[in-house]
C-alpha cells in the first residue's frame, strides 16, 4: 500500500469536488488534515453512489461495496483503491465508531432509490445520518471526542439542509426529489412540477421553510457553545448563512441563479469563525 499517493488522489479529489470542506481542513491541526481528507473522500464517494448509477439495485450493490471496504480498511486489508487505503491508514490510528459509517452508508440507500422524504423530519433524520455523522467521525479525529456528538449533529442538519436547497436543480435533472412532500402539499406543488423546472412562488415558500429550519439548526448548535479542539469538524457550517442569504435575495430562482458564492467570500467566512472560535 502506497498511503503517499493515496492520500494525494484524495487530496485531488476533494479539492475538485468538495471545496467547502477541503479549505476547512486547513484549520484543522497539521498532524491529522491527511485524515480528515479521508474521511471527505469517503463521503464524496458514496455520495456521488446517487448520482452514477440508474437501479436502485446496483446502487445498493455499490453501497454494499463501500461497507466492505470500510471493513476492510479497519481490518488493515484495504481494497486496492485511494480511498480505501486512505481509510485503512485512518482507522490504523484512530477507533473510530462502525455505527458512524453504516449510518452514513445505510442513509445513502435513499439517493439511489426512487423514495421520498413525507416530512421534514425524515430529511433531517437524512442529515443527521449523512452530514452529522461525517461531523461526529472528524470531531473524534481532531481530539474533541464524542462529547461533541449533539452539537455535530445540529451542525451537520442545518448543512445538509442549505445542501439540498443549493442542489434543487442538479436533483431536478437526475428526477430525484429531496423537498420533503409536507410542505409541497401544503403550497399545492407537485414532483412533476420541480422536475420541469418550474414553482415559482410556491417553491420560494417552500425554501424559505427549510431555510428556516437550517437556521434552527444552527442556532440549537451554536448554543452548545465554543467547539473548541472540535472546532475544524463543525467549520463548514460557518457557511451555512452565507448560502441562506444568497437564496433568499429579491428575485433569486433556484433553476436560473446558482446558489453559490465567491471563493474569497468562504475563505473570509472559514477564517473569521476560525479565528474567532466559532462558527
């Protein structure tokens, strides 16, 4: 096993695919940022299992195969890939949780399923499973343990749920509904509708309940205090308010305006909470 070069595809992969997380592992303490990309590249990958396959089969399958390699990396018999070499050089070195990764894996079965999500809760509980789970895993990984478990997995609800705001016209695309059916019934507005690129008003209604629910999240988070040593784990989240305000400017359209902003408006927001303590 070349850990070297796996860690470098890792590095490459996260750097390309997830931003937001690769330039929060630069506040993370020098001797683990090589983890914490593991573990993002992990992420990434069975993320991205939704997005490459068309039967739920061979998605569960894939899923399957990512629980395999997990085990196999914790046994130090690592699958013949980055990622799985990257994971069996972490969990060499640290204990992390099994239930974490089955969380994070089982809760992937959604993205590659034709479901639904019939409430809000149901969401969050997604994002608890995926986001939170991922915070969990890097909070251990950065020293601040298990004892940061609650306030990791507020954080990663009001991530994830600023995440499936953003990504409404990439999930449109693929036909694949992440706004839970509550609250398209309650404003009257149907799958067909958001796969079509349309909503108008009634989307916007919907955003901004989310939106409102993400920002609950965040403030339950904050409210556990200073993250401190796990502080690296939760930095992500200090983007969330930038995106929420972006989608909610007059006349934002969630299928002709991405919901993005600058690369040195997220380097500020990283650095100030850093620098602060805080997210």
């Amino acid at each position: 096993m070349n850990a070297d070069a796996s860690f470098a595809a890792c590095i490459e992969l996260v750097r390309r695919h997830d931003p937001d997380r690769y330039f929060s592992v630069l506040f993370a303490p020098k001797d683990v940022r090589l983890y914490l990309i593991a573990l993002y590249a992990f992420n990434y990958e069975i993320a991205r299992v939704g997005e490459t396959v068309r039967e739920p089969m061979m998605g569960e399958i894939r899923l399957a195969w990512w629980r395999e390699t997990v085990e196999g990396a914790r046994a130090g018999n690592p699958r013949r890939h980055d990622v799985a070499e990257a994971l069996a050089a972490l969990l060499g070195q640290f204990d992390l949780p099994q239930e974490l990764f089955d969380a994070m894996i089982d809760a992937r079965s959604f993205d590659v399923s034709p479901d639904t999500f019939a409430h809000v809760g149901a969401l969050e509980a997604y994002g608890a499973a995926t986001v939170g789970a991922l915070m969990q895993l890097v909070a251990r990984v950065v020293g601040g343990g298990e004892r940061h478990d609650a306030q990791a997995r507020e954080a990663g609800i009001a991530y994830a749920l600023t995440g499936v705001l953003r990504a409404i016209p990439h999930h449109a695309l693929r036909k694949k509904l992440y706004l839970p059916m509550d609250l398209l019934n309650t404003v009257n507005l149907s799958p067909d509708e958001i796969f079509a690129g349309q909503g108008g008003e009634r989307l916007k209604a919907v955003m901004a309940q989310l939106s409102l629910r993400a920002q609950d999240h965040l403030k339950a988070a904050r409210k556990f205090g200073r993250p401190k040593r796990a502080l690296a784990a939760l930095l992500p989240v200090a983007l969330v308010p930038a995106y929420l305000k972006c989608m909610a400017r007059p006349g934002f359209d969630a299928f002709r305006h991405p919901a993005q902003i600058s690369q040195a408006r997220k380097q500020w927001a990283l650095l100030s909470a850093a620098t602060r303590g805080k997210f």
